[in-house]
C-alpha cells in the first residue's frame, strides 16, 4: 500500500511538470519555435514516464487485491 501511494504522489508531481512544459512550448510557439520544441520533447518524455508510472500502479493495485 506504501509503495503504490509513492506511486501516486510521483504521478502527481510528474504530471504538474507536464502540464508547465506543455504550457511553456505553447507560450514559445510564436516567439522561439526552438525553445517550444525542446518543450514539447520534454514533455512528451515526461509522458512516457507517466504512462509507465499508470502502469506499475495498475499492476500494484491488481497484486494488493488478489
């Protein structure tokens, strides 16, 4: 149960970060097209980590029931 709450909170911090990097490349777009696509990289890094995250989470849930 620990582990799937440090699980959780990492997701939330992840996803808080997402959204600034998303915001940030949508902010750039009409001023520094280079800085809005090393924003958008990032962020899309950063969802690829988070959809591992939703999975070990998913995973740890369904151990915790059986």
């Amino acid at each position: 149960m620990k582990n799937s709450q440090k699980y959780i909170d990492k997701q939330r911090l992840l996803l808080s970060r997402y959204k600034t990097l998303i915001e940030q490349a949508y902010n750039f777009r009409q001023t520094d097209s280079a800085l809005s696509d090393i924003s958008e990289y990032k962020a899309i890094k950063l969802l690829h980590k988070m959809n591992k995250h939703k999975f070990l989470i998913r995973d740890l849930n369904l151990l915790q029931e059986h």
